[in-house]
C-alpha cells in the first residue's frame, strides 16, 4: 500500500519551503479523501437501494390535466 501523506507532511513541506514537494503530497491527501468520501457515499446509496428506504426525495402526486380543465381554461380566455 501506498505511503500515506498527512497534514503534518504538509506542514512540514511547507515549512521547508518545498512548494513542488508540497502541492504533490496535498493532491495526494486530498485524493485519498475524495476518493474515501466517494466509496461512502456509494456504500451509503447502494445499502438505501437495497434496504427499500427513499432518500430525502419523497414521491409527489402528479397533477394530471383533465378535459374540464381545458374547457374551463379555454373559456376563461376566450372571453
């Protein structure tokens, strides 16, 4: 496994003054976490998916367009 960069490593670049040094072992630290939060996430969905629960997006009814609607519509604008 890869050698992991923390947020000491940095401080540590930094204070070298290192700045090519230092914005690698950043993109690496930040990548780690993306990617850490991204398998979550994924995690998260898929065990929602398969448990049978919703997210926070409920089913709404939708509002379906009848022909008394359009008489009426058309006869409010006729007028």
């Amino acid at each position: 496994m890869e050698n992991e960069v923390s947020v000491q490593d940095l401080i540590s670049l930094s204070y070298e003054q290192k700045p090519i040094e230092f914005q690698q072992a950043f993109n690496d630290l930040l990548s780690n976490r993306i990617a850490d939060a991204v398998s979550a996430r994924k995690v998260e969905i898929a065990s929602s998916l398969y448990s049978g629960e919703t997210d926070e997006y409920d089913d709404e009814e939708e509002e379906t367009v009848t022909d008394t609607d359009i008489t009426d519509q058309e006869e409010n604008t006729d007028g």
